[in-house]
C-alpha cells in the first residue's frame, strides 16, 4: 500500500504511504525510527512554492524555523511511542538533539496541565521528564484557561511568535505576542517581517504526530465539528491556526489545532492501532471523502508527506492490506 495516491477536499492528488506492521510494539519501534529521522533532516530553510491543486493554498505561505519542530498527540499508543523516545537503553534517544527541538501539541483538553487527562501531562512523565529540553522549547496549551476561547487565541500567538508569521490576528489583541499593526495584523519580532517575507500564515511542523478514534476524529476533530464544514474548508485562510470547540459526546471543550495548521507541516504521521479502530480507518482510507464524517479525511498535507503506521488489526478492513 505504500505510496498509493488519493483525492482529498476537492484538490489534486496527493502523496500517501500506508504502512502495514505486525502489532502495537512494532509499531511504536517503526514511529520512533520517523520521529528521529525527521526531526534529523530538519532544514533552516524557507520552503518553495506548492504544485498546483493544494486545497489549502500555496506551501509558500508557510514558515519553516530556525529549530526542529513537533506536534504531539495524545493517547496510548503516543505514550508508548514517547517512553521509547526517552529509553536510554533504546537507539533513538541519541539519535535526537533533544536541546533543539521545539514541542508543541496538535490539541490538549479543557483540563489543568497536572490533570489526568491532559495531553501534556502524558508527554511530561512519558518523555519530557526524562531527557533535556529546554522549558523555552515546550509550547504547551494552556488548558487550565476558565475560557478554552482564550487558550486557543494563546496558543495561536505562541506559534505566530515562535515561527515568525504575519497573519491575521484571531480574536483581537489579547494575550498577544507581538505587534499589531493598522491592518490588524500580528508581527512577531524578528520573524517573517524582518527576514523581508511578509506572507508568511502557517507554521511549518518538521513533524505533526496524530492518532484517530473509533470513529475517525483525529486531534480533537470530531464528526461533525464547525471546523470541517463545507464552508469552513473552502476558505481555509479565513481559519485560525488554532480553535477551541465543543465536543458533544464528551460535554466539553477541547482546543485543536485547525485543518490548514495541520496540512501545512512537513511529514504528518498518524499512528493507528487495534481491531476496534478497523472499520474507521477502512472508512477514511478508501471510503467517499466524507471529512465532516469522518474527520482524519481532511489531513492531507499540501507540500508534505502523510504516512500512515498501523498494525495488522487496525488493517484488517482495507482491501488493499498488505
């Protein structure tokens, strides 16, 4: 199945691998080995021009960073996945130059970073407790925001501070992280303004880890979110790079990174794993494109690789498992 070619979102074709592995633990080793590989080829470097068809613009309106990048998921299987990371007995803790790399969270729940529940509590005592990172470099969302509103326009300045951008400023000034011109729009000191390029919008991830639910919602993109309307996805530029939004069979907030953010990252894995998620994925993988139903429909990055790890159970409904 690797390298197969799909349609998505009304554009052209893009590039995607499938990768069929034995089991969870095999799994979790052949994610760990692309984490380390990408964050090693990251590249200070602005990006060329996207082909034609993108369905969320020009890659050219995306910024690279001077440091590797990666957005972290939530789940089991990204905590296996973070534990080997950290081994020391492991090969791939050397292989990364953990004062370097940047961390960021493609979404994190409406709770306290202490709480249970919370996506960077999973990451902290999986991983980030046990190698050397600087606190600079952890971007967390802040989840324990009365407002999820609010923590998503926060996060959205964290990442137009980190990466340079010049966008539109979502949600009027609060919280912000730079400079706010007449025209409404933020500019982060020394960004995509002093490197002579205003049209930088989008952060360029190295790296952009998901997982999927049962029903195929991916970061918190649930079925039936605003964010995957027809509308929504027809004008991707008029989308924040983050959002808070309300998940009706869990009666609350969640704050996610937005379709466009996501599509604009250098390599996108989603890790996938387990007989109960087979039906989801054959559904995602070779069903109609039916992103508001289901929602890992719509991560088809624009000038990137999307690779899909999933073991033998999750595969077991694609007709063309291998």
């Amino acid at each position: 199945m690797e390298g197969q070619r799909v349609s998505g979102g009304g554009g052209g074709p893009r590039r995607r691998e499938v990768r069929v592995v034995e089991d969870a633990v095999e799994l979790t080793r052949a994610a760990a080995a692309e984490v380390a590989a990408a964050l090693a080829l990251h590249r200070d470097a602005w990006l060329p021009g996207a082909a034609a068809g993108a369905t969320f613009g020009a890659a050219s309106s995306a910024a690279a960073a001077p440091f590797p990048s990666i957005a972290l998921a939530g789940g089991s299987t990204p905590r296996s996945l973070y534990r080997l990371l950290a081994d020391p007995a492991a090969p791939f803790r050397a292989r990364i130059d953990w004062q370097a790399v940047h961390f960021f969270w493609g979404d994190e729940r409406h709770v306290p970073p202490d709480h249970p529940d919370s996506n960077f509590r999973m990451a902290r005592e999986a991983m980030l407790d046990h190698v050397q990172v600087p606190a600079a470099h952890v971007h967390r969302i802040a989840g324990e925001e009365p407002d999820a509103a609010r923590a998503a326009r926060l996060y959205e300045r964290e990442l137009i501070e980190v990466f340079g951008l010049r966008r539109e400023a979502a949600g009027g000034g609060e919280g912000a992280a730079g400079s706010e011109d007449a025209a409404g729009s933020v500019t982060a000191s020394g960004g995509a303004e002093a490197r002579g390029d205003a049209t930088r919008e989008w952060p360029r991830f190295d790296l952009v880890l998901l997982g999927m639910g049962e029903e195929g919602h991916t970061a918190s993109l649930f079925p039936g979110s605003p964010l995957l309307a027809e509308d929504a996805l027809a004008r991707p530029s008029a989308q924040a790079l983050a959002a808070a939004v309300w998940v009706e069979k869990l009666h609350t907030w969640r704050i996610t990174l937005t379709p466009p953010a996501l599509d604009h990252a250098a390599t996108v894995i989603f890790l996938v794993s387990g007989a109960a998620k087979a039906p989801a994925l054959a559904a995602v993988l070779e069903g109609e494109w039916r992103p508001e139903l289901y929602p890992a429909q719509v991560v088809a990055p624009v000038d990137g690789r999307l690779l899909w790890l999933v073991d033998r159970a999750a595969a077991a409904q694609l007709r063309s498992s291998s």
